[in-house]
C-alpha cells in the first residue's frame, strides 16, 4: 500500500485521537488498525549491522528492576533477526536506531566504584545490539564526564550518537556550560544539543541556531518530561524549526498523544521518548503479573520489552532512551527494539493490562 505524505500524516491525526479517546469502541479500534499499520514501519529482514557513524530529565525513569525472564545473551542479539530497527530523522533522513540509552542517575557515578566498572560493558551491550543514542545532561550529575571517560575508551565510539542538552538561563551561561558539556563529553560536534525542561529556550535556541550552522551541533531539539509543559512545548513547535523535541509518554502517560505527536510528524520533527515505564511505578506493579498471551506475539519476554514496544508502536516516535546503569536492563531493553511492533488494535489490548 502506498501512501502519499499527506495521506500519512492525516491517517497519524486519526490515529492519535482515536488512540487518546477513553473507551474506544471495537470496530472505531479495528477501522483505524489498518490505517496504523500502513503507517507503521515493517520488520526489516536483515537491518544494517551498524547505523551511520558520527554521531529524561528530572523526574526521569529511575533503575528498573530486574527483567521478569532471562534477556537474551549478547551473541543472541548479535544474529541477523535480533537486530535493531532505525527510522528516519525528518530533518535529515539519517537512520537512528530505536533504543537508545539515557543516563540520569545510572551513570552518575564515580570512577572505582563497582557500578563505574560496570558501565563500559552496559555502552557495549548498546553498541553490539545496533543502538547507538545516548542521552545525558548537565543536570544529571557526574553522568557527562562518566559518559566521555567511557566513550573515549571504547572501540565502538564512532558508533555513538551524543546527546546532552543545556540547563541554565541566559545566553552568556548557555553557551558556557555547553562548552563544559563538550569537554567532559570529549564530544565535538555533539550530536544533538537540546534546551533541557524549555529553561530560557528563546535565548539558547539563538545559540543552537547557529551552532548547527556553523557545524559545531549536527541537530537541535528542546525537552520536557510532564504533560503540564505541553502547550509551551507545543508553541515552541510550531513556532521554530526543530530537529528533535524530547518528552514522556508511556503506557500510562498517553497525552502526548492527542497532539504532540501527530504535530511532531506533521512537522517533520523526530521524537526522543524519556520515562517509557511510566516513571518507574507501572513497570514495578506490572512486573508482579506474568506477561499475557500477546507478550508472546510480539517477542516479548519482559514487562520492560512490552512497555518499550507499546511506545514504539506509535509511528511518530523515532527512539526511546530508558536509562540504566545495568547491562542485564541495557540487553533487556535492546531487545525491544527488533522484532514485530504492536499495532493500533495490538496497543488497545496492551493498554488493558493496567487499567
């Protein structure tokens, strides 16, 4: 089925509010899956091994527990079926892979510490699945310096698309302490700067503006992690030409829905998901049921991957970054990312297990 690109984004329009309305009838359910599906990407048979080289927030997903089954070994994911989507960047068209890795609190650490010496082997088990993106900011602590000490160690570190973002006001400190990310990441350019929780966004989007015209930023996004920010992170939206916006959605987070992320495709603008379990408390209070019957359709074998494949089954996300400073989570959650996503009709039966 071809569609043109209008008929997607007006089938995507469709699709967000009849996902978003409560009590959604069966057949209104089973007339939009076809729509959804065609908009959806397909599994590809045998994805690259590798993605183009170069290359949330307060109140972010803290350390998940320990996945529900065994996650599959490294030598697992490295096969031809277990490798990772990518979709498109709209600005660019550049592939990113689907899982990515966020690294609030996990990776706020300090060297010699048995979670530090952990860590060189959770951006291991992110670079041998195919994921590449990882997300950090000023505000997380420790994490950017940890994050460049490990980066410039690994054999893998053109692989790595980095992400960080600015938090403080006014230009002047801005650019300052995007500098200081620089360094500490051992990153230029960086990948993708982002106006962390919109704090003083109209003075550094000056800044990122011409930072990624003069090459010393490849993308620019802003970011926010509660639905309260939604009509501000709407305007900024429409107002700006942006490559990225950041925000939460998960299982029991769906407001994004309604018009962040139809307007995001409408747009061209690629998604980055922060809080993907719900901020921790759904994943906990799921992980004390056994999967369900669809678990086993879409190759889930934990509560995390079928958390992570509902919001990669909405077509205008391009990649999820649940944090962790665990390699088990970091290949649980990798596995998310490859196999069969959930459709419209797919998601309403996830969306089930927890209400």
């Amino acid at each position: 089925m071809t569609t043109t690109a209008a008929s997607r984004r007006a089938m995507l329009k469709a699709v967000g509010t009849a996902v978003a309305m409560p009590g959604l009838s069966t057949p209104a359910v089973a007339a939009t899956a076809a729509g959804y599906r065609a908009l959806a990407p397909s599994a590809p048979r045998n994805p690259p091994a590798a993605v183009l080289a170069t290359g949330a927030e307060r109140g972010a997903t803290p350390a998940q527990p320990p996945p529900a089954a065994p996650v599959p070994t490294r030598s697992e994911l490295d096969g031809s079926t277990m490798k990772m989507h990518t979709r498109p960047i709209p600005s660019s068209g550049e592939p990113l892979p689907v899982i990515g890795c966020g690294t609030y609190v996990g990776f706020d650490v300090e060297p010699a510490t048995a979670a530090y010496k952990e860590l060189p082997e959770v951006l291991k088990a992110l670079f041998d699945s195919g994921g590449t993106v990882i997300d950090s900011s000023p505000m997380y602590g420790r994490a950017e310096t940890t994050v460049g000490e490990l980066l410039e160690r690994s054999p893998a570190r053109s692989q790595a698309f980095v992400a960080t973002k600015v938090w403080t006001s006014s230009r002047e400190r801005g650019i300052e302490q995007m500098m200081q990310s620089m360094a500490r990441l051992k990153t230029k350019p960086i990948d993708l700067m982002q106006i962390h929780n919109l704090v003083d966004w109209r003075a550094h989007l000056v800044t990122l503006k011409e930072w990624k015209q003069n090459g010393i930023i490849r993308y620019l996004g802003v970011t926010h992690y509660t639905s309260s920010a939604y009509r501000q992170l709407e305007d900024v939206m429409r107002e700006h030409a942006l490559d990225f916006v950041q925000l939460n959605y998960s299982l029991d987070e769906r407001e994004a829905e309604a018009r962040l992320l139809p307007l995001a495709a409408d747009l061209g603008i690629a998604v980055i998901v922060n809080r993907p379990f719900g901020g921790g408390g759904l994943l906990g209070r799921l992980r004390k049921r056994p999967l369900p019957d669809w678990a086993a359709e879409l190759g889930c074998n934990s509560w995390a991957q079928a958390l992570l494949k509902f919001v990669l089954g909405h077509p205008a996300v391009t990649c999820v970054i649940p944090g962790t400073g665990k390699v088990a989570h970091m290949l649980d959650n990798a596995a998310a990312g490859t196999g069969e996503l959930p459709d419209l009709a797919m998601r309403e039966r996830m969306a089930t297990q927890w209400r």
